[in-house]
C-alpha cells in the first residue's frame, strides 16, 4: 500500500468513528430525554393541547391619584397597563385570571417585566400567583397585580406608553 492509500484509508476511519459518535449520542439524549416528549397515551393522549392565557383583566383598587387611561390589553401571553399616575406613590391594582385551557399542567416559570421605558420608576407585584405555582389542566386563577409609581421616583413619567408583563408557563411534569 502506498502512504496516499494508507492516509486516505485513515481519514474514512476516522470519519467514520466521529459520525458513529455524533449517532450514539444523540440516541443517548433521545433516550434520556425521552421525559420532555409528550408520548400518546400520557398527559391526555394524543389530543395533548397548550392552551394557557389571561382571560380577564379588570380595574382593581387604586391608591392616591392613579387613573387608567385605557382598558387593560392582554393576550395569551402578556398583560399592559395603560395608568396615569400623577405623583409617586401612586398605585393601581388589577384582577386578573389565567385559564388553562388545555390538557396539559402548567408551572409559572417567569414574569417579565417588559415596559422598559419606566424600569426605574414603576415597579410591579403579583399577589396570589407565584413562580413555580402549577395551574392544572382546566384550571382558572384569580390573582391581583399591582402597578405603582415608586415613591422616592424622580424620574418622568410619558403615560402613552403601556405598562407590559409577560407570563412564561412550562409543562409541569
């Protein structure tokens, strides 16, 4: 055999073993992970469904001067507040319903605060929900949110910009 054959005949060797590799492994993490998967027959069957979202925002208790300029806008995922808050302190707290609609348990994973123009000056609080709660499949939770103008703020309010949560759910195994 020549050194061109023998370089040639090693190169396919190795090519060889890494794609054998890059096989054996992904089979090891399929088979590892195989808990992340929805399987027909668990979690409601094959008819398995995501259906988690806000189903009802309603003007709550106000504290001080705070108005809401519009009604609460929400979608599935996320919730804003249009407020006037003429001086801090001020605060206005909503009540809110998450649905799960689905067939699947969900477990809060994140809230995010997403209206970034105010970061420093409006702060939010989530009563009667919290991270890691699991809402079951069919289940409704009624919890508050309170938006509020920090009193020792100094920093100007623009109130034509919404107030914007985001609520992260994850199945919950």
């Amino acid at each position: 055999m020549t050194d061109n054959s023998k370089s040639l005949k090693n190169k396919v060797i190795v090519i060889l073993l890494v794609v054998i590799a890059i096989m054996v492994t992904a089979i090891i993490v399929l088979a590892y992970d195989n808990d992340h998967f929805i399987k027909p027959g668990e979690h409601g069957g094959s008819d398995a469904r995501w259906k988690v979202e806000f189903t009802s925002i309603a003007e709550g208790e106000k504290t001080g001067n705070a108005e809401s300029r519009y009604l609460p806008y929400y979608t599935s995922t996320y919730a804003s507040f249009y407020v006037d808050f003429v001086a801090p302190g001020d605060s206005m707290t909503y009540d809110v319903q998450i649905s799960n609609l689905g067939t699947l348990d969900a477990k809060l994973s994140s809230i995010l605060y997403i209206s970034s123009p105010f970061k420093d000056a409006i702060k939010y609080e989530v009563e009667g929900l919290n991270l890691g709660d699991v809402i079951e499949a069919g289940e409704v939770v009624n919890f508050k949110i309170k938006v509020s103008y920090e009193l020792d703020s100094t920093v100007a309010i623009e109130f034509d910009k919404p107030i914007t949560l985001s609520f992260v759910f994850t199945q919950s195994y």
